[in-house]
C-alpha cells in the first residue's frame, strides 16, 4: 500500500482546479506517474491493489484500472498476473536523476548571452499591464468594446472562406486588411499609403524591434526624443544602436539640434502626435524640416503614431509619413490601443523599397499574424464599425480626461502640476514641493496604483520628477478612489 503521505499526494493532484477536465482515471495516472518521475516510488516498488486504492480515493475500481493500464502501457509499470502491479526499472530516468543531482551539488555555470541578450536582460523588457489598475497607462477601455459585433464579424468570415482561413497567411498581411488600414490613415491621418506598402505585423513593438535590426548595424547611431517613449529605447538599446538624445519642448523634438549636430544618424525616432511621455504635438513647420533633413542625409524618420486616433481639440496635424515626398518615413501604427490590447496587431507603412527587406527579416521571427483575428478586423473595419467605435471612444476619453483633471485640481493642486495633454490615453503630472519621486511610486503600487514614473523616461538624465496617469480605462468614480488615496500617500511623504 501507499503511504499515507503518498495517499493524500494522489488525493490532492485529483482534487486540483486546473485537472478539472481531465477524466478521473487521468489524475489517478497523472499523480502516480509524476511520484515515480520524482523518485518518490522507486524501481520494483509495489502498488496498492486496485480494489484498494479504489475504496481509499472514493472511485470506482475500473477507475483505478484504467489510470494502471495506461500506466503500464506508457512503461512505468509492471503488471503481473497474480502478483500485483509494481513501478517498472527504468536505467534512463535513474542515470537522469543522479545527473539533476550533481548538476544541482555543484555551483551553476555562467550563463553565456549575445551582447543583444545582454542588453534585453538588463532592460527588463517591456512589460505592459496585465489589468485595468488606475493609473497603468496606455490601456483603453474594453469593457464597453462590442464584443457581440466582433463575433458575428468573426462567424461570417469564417463561413465565407471555410477551412481556408486555416491555411498559413501571407507574411506581409492579408490584403483586405492592408487595404483598410491604408484606407483608414489616408482619410484619418492626411497618409500616402497603399495595400502594398503596409505590413501587419502582431505590434507597434515588433516593428520597432524590426527595423532596428533590420535597417541598422550595432554602433550606428539615432537621434531620440528626451524623454522617450521607454519600448522604442529598449528596442533601439538591444540592437546595439547609439541612442542621441534631443531635448523636446512645447512644439516637440528640437529639430534645429539635429539638423545642426555634428553626430551623424541614420534615423530620427518620433511621437509627433501626442509625444510620449508629455503630450505635445510636433509643429508643423518641425515636421517639415525633419523630411529635408533625412532627405538630405539618407536618413530615416521613424515614425511612432500610436495613440493618434484620440486627439481631443481640433483635427490632429497630417502625420509625418504624408508630408514626405521622399519616401524616407516608416510610418507605425497599433489596434492595442484603439481596439484592445488582446488582439496583438499592427502595422508599418513602409517606403517601397523597405516592403521587400522588411517582409522577409519579419519571416525569421513569427512567420505572419494570426489569420483570422486579421479577416475579423479588416471586415470590422470594411463595415464601419472601427470608425464609430472611435468616435465613442473618443468622446468617452475626452471626458475621463476632463474627470481626472478635475480630480487632480482638488485633491493633489498642493502636491502635482497636471499637463493637459492634446490627446492620447495618459496625462503627465510633475511633482511639486521636493516630492520623492520614487518613494510615491512605491507607495502607490503598495496601495494597488500603478504609475509610470517620468524621471525614468529622460535619456539623458535630466527629466522632472513626476508620473504619468493613465485615465482611459477608468470611470470616474475608480479614478476618484484612487486619486483620493495619492493624496494620503502624497501628504505623508510632503510631511517627512
């Protein structure tokens, strides 16, 4: 028989939530097989008769016979007539064993990265949020998305095309959706794009991923905003590229310290339309003379218009992309943002001479996007619902932005400078009064608040203290709670 440690063991695998659709005699195997892998019953070790285990587990006998015969027809065990059933000799899961041991007794050896693996170790990654916790940032609101639109949109190109949405798609996207993306930033964003110079790609990540190891070699170098958006200098820092800070104002990036430097750059990366982290809009008169200047120098302009569908006074300048004559901007855009982060699709329009380049370098690492979630969006958008669940989306934003903001006004005036933001999903507010930035971060993620502090986000290391306050994904009245919860937290800190 068992012991009675070694009972309960099988009891409690039987009993674990996540084995719950597994059939009975699955657990039975699954709990045996898993003390013999562990050693806990060792070679020529008998088990309880089947009629045995059956009355101590409360299950059927056939139950027990069933998780006995599969064991014993995987090879863990002997089954003799007449003798019983006994866990089989097995040389090679001994020798594994001793192995573990000794790897185990001795010091680990020194993990060895690429200089690229290095660099992502030491980054951390991007990581974004898991849940709607006021105030991660960058998250939209999906708890009013039209789910029920999405899945009739996802039936009917599924009978459409049958078991050919099945199939393998094509690495540069499927066309109907590059042709409603081009379609959707010419109208809404002043675009020159067309269905063959788009790539959908799973996000605005991976494209930023892309091209830095695609058009640039480790050395070379790029002019970036200061501060920056944190997943762009992650990206450009892992390929080895020689990051260059260039101090942003109230019209954006400082383009006269780029056109005017003596540090040759392949590529200049933007967020012109709602710069990240502060909100600003590139001036039109800077965007302009960002085309001349990587005209003249062969240079790139990467071009980051992530949150640009929500902007929330007047009609947003024309992107970068569509002043350029000279074909020397690749345009990035995302649906994590406008639609919801699950879907992992967006995009790059590219000059016509990187779609080539680009498609194929994308092949080495994921092959294509998901298929059917990319017929689903295209025909979500063909049917108009992309653009009216926008125009909710923008509305619904603009009056959270008005909410925290008066929020902020009269609970946190004495501790925080809000900055209104043109557009996007985020405020920036900048701490007041010598406030420890870092100390109200971690006092905030104890009381369950995330925020993203600013500081962090200068590349050259000279950035205000502060945070930023995502406010999409929250109504009013959590915003509220969790607004009245900094203000503790910020009274405390201001009083040691």
């Amino acid at each position: 028989m068992f012991k009675h440690s070694q009972l309960e063991s099988v009891k409690a695998d039987i009993a674990r939530p996540e084995h719950a659709a597994m059939p009975i005699h699955g657990r039975v195997q699954r709990a045996i097989k898993q003390m013999i892998l562990d050693g806990i019953l060792a070679a020529g070790k008998p088990l309880p008769a089947s009629r045995a285990l059956a009355k101590s587990l409360s299950i059927s006998r056939d139950t027990v016979e069933a998780a006995y015969s599969q064991l014993h027809a995987e090879g863990f065990i002997l089954r003799k007539v007449g003798s019983g059933s006994f866990v089989a000799e097995m040389p090679e899961l001994t020798g594994q064993r001793r192995n573990l041991s000794q790897r185990i007794s001795h010091p680990l050896r020194v993990l060895s990265l690429s200089q690229r693996g290095r660099f992502a170790m030491q980054s951390g990654g991007v990581r974004s949020a898991q849940s709607a916790t006021p105030f991660a940032h960058g998250l939209p609101e999906t708890r009013t998305f039209p789910l029920a639109v999405w899945e009739r949109m996802e039936r009917q190109v599924c009978k459409e095309m049958g078991t050919a949405i099945l199939q393998a798609g094509d690495p540069q996207g499927v066309l109907r959706l590059r042709q409603a993306i081009a379609d959707h930033i010419n109208l809404e964003r002043g675009a020159k794009a067309s269905a063959d110079r788009v790539l959908v790609l799973t996000s605005s990540q991976q494209a930023l991923a892309l091209c830095a190891n695609t058009l640039f070699d480790p050395g070379d170098a790029i002019f970036i905003e200061d501060p920056v958006y944190h997943g762009a200098r992650k990206a450009f820092d892992a390929s080895g590229l020689h990051c260059v800070p260039v101090r942003v104002d109230e019209d954006g990036i400082l383009v006269d310290q780029i056109i005017g430097s003596a540090q040759p750059a392949r590529a200049v990366f933007l967020t012109p339309s709602h710069q990240f982290p502060t909100g600003i809009t590139l001036a039109l008169e800077r965007r302009l003379a960002l085309v001349k200047w990587a005209n003249r120098n062969n240079a790139w302009i990467i071009e980051d218009d992530y949150d640009s569908e929500f902007h929330y006074a007047g009609k947003p300048t024309a992107c970068v992309q569509g002043l350029d004559p000279y074909e020397r901007t690749i345009y990035i855009g995302t649906f994590t943002k406008s639609l919801f982060p699950g879907l992992r699709l967006g995009y790059a329009v590219l000059p016509q001479q990187l779609v080539e380049p680009m498609t194929l370098s994308r092949t080495l690492w994921d092959g294509h996007s998901a298929t059917i979630p990319q017929y689903t969006l295209a025909k979500f958008m063909e049917n108009g619902h992309f653009g009216s669940h926008l125009r909710a989306m923008r509305s619904l934003y603009a009056a959270r932005l008005n909410a925290l903001l008066n929020l902020v006004s009269q609970h946190l005036s004495k501790h925080v400078e809000p900055r209104r933001p043109s557009g996007g999903l985020q405020m920036p507010c900048i701490l007041k009064s010598g406030l420890d930035e870092a100390a109200v971060l971690a006092a905030a993620r104890a009381e369950g608040i995330e925020l993203m502090g600013l500081s962090s986000l200068s590349a050259s290391g000279k950035g205000e203290a502060g945070f930023l306050m995502g406010f999409a994904a929250y109504a009013p009245g959590e915003m509220e709670v969790a607004v009245l919860k900094l203000a503790r937290i910020m009274a405390y800190h201001r009083t040691v």
